[in-house]
C-alpha cells in the first residue's frame, strides 16, 4: 500500500468518525474566512485601524455564514428564520468575541506577524464555540408544545 491512498483511506476514515454537519459546517466556514479576509483586507486599505477593520469583518463574515449554514449545514428547525438569526447571532457573539480577542491580543503582541495571519488564528480558536453552539443550539430541533407537554409528563 503507497503512501498516499494510507492518507487517502486514513482521511476518509476520520471523515466518516466526524460530527454530523461538521465537514460542511467547516466549508461554510472557510467561505466566511474567505469574505472575512477579504473585507479585512479592504477596511484596512480604505484606512481603517486593525481593530475596526477586523470588527467590520466579522460582523460581514457573520451574516454570510448564516444564510450559508441555515441553507447548506444544518436541517430545517422549524423556528422563523427571524428568531434562528437572533440565535445564531447570539452564538456568533460568543464565537466572534473569542476571535476577536485572540486576534488583537496576537495582534498587539507580535506586531511582527501578518494581519491576515492573526485573523485565521482567532477564527480557528472560535471554530470550536461556534460549531458546539449552532449545531445544539441555534440549529436543534424545534420542540413542539405538544412535544414540551409530553416530555413534563414522562
């Protein structure tokens, strides 16, 4: 066996041990990264310091990824799509607040490493809050009254 069809067997091994939705939840989060590094990369070049830069860029990236997970990752909840943002963006606070944080502390610390550097390393850190949020959280199922109703009884 050659080396390479061992990494391709080992790969689709840990592919298929992956949590359900993670694979597509971290291609969607990849296009985010790719619309964050990009506004990123503008903000800062119209002039914009780091911090607001890297502030205007999540929120962009934010509103990209839930319209991409809400329609490609996860199943329909049964909640209005306005009350599913509201939680999403709850758990893109917490997610998005991890990020930015390790970023401008990367950032203040090591002034020597590239922006866009330090903003894949925040957006990494926060990949474990965010996808543990929305796949329990804003993404669970919703629960019917009637489903309420009969769980209080068991």
């Amino acid at each position: 066996m050659t080396y390479f069809s061992t990494v391709v067997r080992e790969t689709a091994r840990w592919i298929h041990l992956a949590p359900k939705g993670l694979i597509r939840f971290l291609c969607v989060g990849f296009g985010g990264l790719a619309v964050d590094q990009s506004v990123l990369f503008v903000s800062e070049r119209l002039g914009a310091p780091f911090g607001a830069a890297r502030a205007i860029a999540i929120l962009v990236a934010t509103f990209a990824t839930w319209a991409l997970n809400r329609r490609f990752t996860f199943a329909e909840t049964g909640r209005p799509a306005h009350w599913e943002a509201l939680r999403y963006f709850g758990v893109a606070f917490v997610a998005q607040s991890v990020n930015y944080i390790v970023s401008v502390m990367l950032a203040a610390r090591y002034s020597e490493l590239p922006h866009a550097l330090v903003a894949f390393i925040g957006a990494v850190a926060a990949t474990v809050f965010s996808y543990s949020g929305q796949r329990f959280f804003t993404f669970a199922p919703h629960r019917s009254a009637e489903d309420e109703a009969t769980r209080s009884r068991d």
